[in-house]
C-alpha cells in the first residue's frame, strides 16, 4: 500500500510526509478513523514510506525490495497486532496474531476498508469475540527489541488496539513510552475514546478523515465501474464508509428514488391498496437491499431537513430529480414530523435483519408513516 492507493486526504498524506522528510517521526501514534475510513491503508502507506530506499517527494518508489516486501506485507520489520479469538484449528488459549499471517495479509490484500466482522469471516472466527490476548504483550516486547533487519525503521503496527486486554495494554506502557531506536508504534482505531488513558496519553493521535460523498463517489466510478448517478447516491448512503460503498455497490440495483417517492405518495394520501403492493414488492427484496432501501429513505430525509434551514447549494447531497423532491418534501412537512418518521424508519432499518416478516414490516411502518402525516 502507497499514499498514492488512498483516495484523496492530501493534508493527511502531506502531514505524513514531511514528519518524515523533518525528522520528526513520532514514535507512538494514534491513527483514528470511523469504519470503513482508510484509517489502516494509511498506516501501511506510511510503514512502506518510512521503509523505502527511494522515496520521491510525495510517495514511496513502489520498486525497491523493502517497497516490494511491504507491497506483500511480509516485511520483516513491520509488525503486525490484531485481534484473534479461536477457531476450528485454533483453541482459544493458543490464539494470538502470528497464527493468523496468512489471513491477514489476505484481508490487507482485499479488504483494507474492512472492519472486524469482515475479519473474522477471514480467518474464521466467526461469532467469536476476538481479543489481543496477554500473551501478545511479549510478542510486542521480543519483535521491538531485535535489531532491524533490513528497514530503517522497525514498525509495529496494532490494529483494533481497544481491543486489548487490559494486562497486555499495561504491559506494553513502558515500551510505547519509549520504543527501542529507530521503532514505533502504529496503533489504528476505530474507537479511540474507549482506550485506557495510559495509551491515550502515551500516542499522538491524528484523525484519519472518512471520506467525502464525492471521493467515494469518485472510487466507486473510476476503480470499480459504478455508473456516476448510481455511484452518487450510493456514496451518499454510505456516509463516509469506502466498505458500506463497496458493499452496496456490488448488490442488484433497485430504484430506491422512484420506489421511495411513490411509498412517501402512497403514504400521504392513505392509498391501502398500493400500500400492500409496495409491502409485497419490499418482501421480494433481500435483507440487505431492504436495508439499504431504508437508509436511501433516511437519507433523502435529511436532505428536506436541509432544505428547510437553507437554499444554499453546496450544503445538499443530492441533485437532480432527488433534490427537487427532497426540497418540495421539506415544504410540505413540519420538524415535528420529520423527527417521527425519521424514528420510525431508522426503527425499522433496525429490525429488518432480524424479523422473518418484511412484509407485514413494511405495512406496519407504511400504516405509522400515514398516521404521521395525518397529524401536522
Ligand atoms: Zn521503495
């Protein structure tokens, strides 16, 4: 991984950049980013940099052996930390990270945006609550105090530090005060506010931005062949999260807009009859297109919340036909209401992966929906 293979965030990747060109890497950070930001690609890309043997102004070479072993994550001197939890093979007093090296590099390969559900699906530890054990502790110390082998820098870098176990996080406090020469530490959140203070204090914490609706939108069309309008309502969706965005984009595209409109039409003027005809065709879809129809829903309602506070442009996230419905929507409802219907789709985005009943789901909140708008 390259700066150049992470959309966007040019401050950040700068910030990276001239600590390195300064001197003044820190030895213990804090890389924070929501799921789904490229909070972990940014650690890597900065591990490759710090390592290259030829680094130009903005990025690392890509060519050299020490650019060509991170391309691969088998670079001896950078060191990983992740939670683990047991498995098929595994018993759960053995677990710990280098067990599970090959799978990780495989989730590093294809899925760096994921989070750590998408992790257990990889190395199998599904349904488990994945940990980094007290063991690990000892791992940390012994791979810190060799020499490095070949880098200029030996990298420790810990994914999902808040999942810690307390023994092991006060373990290692002495060492992430003070890392051997030429060592630091990459610890990569995504609940930074949950680590224990002594790590907190002992890091130097850059936010790792998510990304914006149009960088998404932006990777969706150029590196995976979302057509634009579509890409754009899904970076919408998405909120920020390149792994929502992927995963949304590689379902059966559904009208969402037209679909939705029609319900909100429906709705209003109390229309039974076309009600259990959109119910049905809700059923027809699955979970997590279901899902998605919903947070399309939430999302289109906050835009006419938008619209009531302001007429400037640049503050909407739609466009086109999405706009002008959002907008006409704004006006014709008040704030009292926006608030309830919002309550109660999000409720019901909630409850559809575990009710085996979409369809009388669907009604019933259409059947909330029309009493709302009843009472102005
Ligand atoms: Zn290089």
């Amino acid at each position: 991984m390259r700066f150049k293979d992470i959309h966007g965030l040019e401050s950040t990747k700068s910030l990276l950049r001239s600590a390195v060109k300064t001197n003044h890497v820190a030895h213990a950070q804090l890389f924070a980013g929501m799921p789904g930001s490229p909070a972990l690609s940014m650690a890597l890309a900065y591990a490759t940099f710090l390592n290259c043997e030829n680094p130009t102004e903005e990025d690392a070479c890509g060519e050299c052996s020490s650019c060509s072993k991170n391309q691969k994550f088998v670079h001896p001197d950078v060191h990983f930390i992740f939670p683990v939890s047991s498995t098929k093979n595994v018993a759960a007093k053995d677990t710990k990270s280098q067990l599970f090296l090959k799978e990780w590099r495989n989730f590093l390969l294809t899925t760096p945006y994921g989070n750590l559900q998408d992790w257990s699906e990889i190395y199998g530890g599904e349904g488990k609550q994945a940990l980094i054990s007290t063991k690990e502790k000892m791992t940390i110390i012994n791979d810190l105090s060799l020499k490095a082998f070949e880098g200029k820098f030996k990298v420790m870098i810990i994914w999902q530090p808040e999942l810690m176990h307390k023994n092991a996080a006060n373990g290692i406090l002495k060492v992430l005060e003070e890392p051997p020469d030429n060592s630091l530490f990459l610890l990569v959140s995504e609940q930074p506010d949950t680590l224990l203070t002594t790590i907190l204090s002992r890091t130097q914490r850059l936010n790792i931005p998510s990304f914006t609706d149009q960088e998404l939108s932006e990777i969706l069309t150029s590196a995976h062949g979302v057509e634009t309008s579509r890409a754009k309502q899904l970076a919408h969706i998405a909120d920020g999260s390149l792994r929502t965005a992927l995963y949304l984009s590689a379902q059966v595209e559904t009208d969402n807009f037209n679909f939705f409109k029609q319900w909100m039409r429906n709705c209003h003027q109390r229309q039974m009859g076309q009600l259990v005809d959109q119910s049905d065709e809700f059923a027809k879809l699955n979970k997590a297109a279901q899902s998605t129809f919903l947070k399309y829903g939430l999302s289109i309602l906050r835009e006419a919340l938008v619209s009531l506070s302001t007429t400037q442009d640049k503050l909407f996230r739609v466009e086109g036909d999405e706009k002008s419905f959002a907008s006409n929507f704004g006006k014709v409802i008040s704030t009292d209401q926006f608030q309830k219907l919002s309550g109660l789709i999000s409720d019901a985005a909630y409850h559809v992966e575990r009710n085996a009943n979409s369809k009388l789901l669907f009604m019933n909140l259409s059947i909330n929906v029309s009493k709302v708008f009843l009472k102005k």
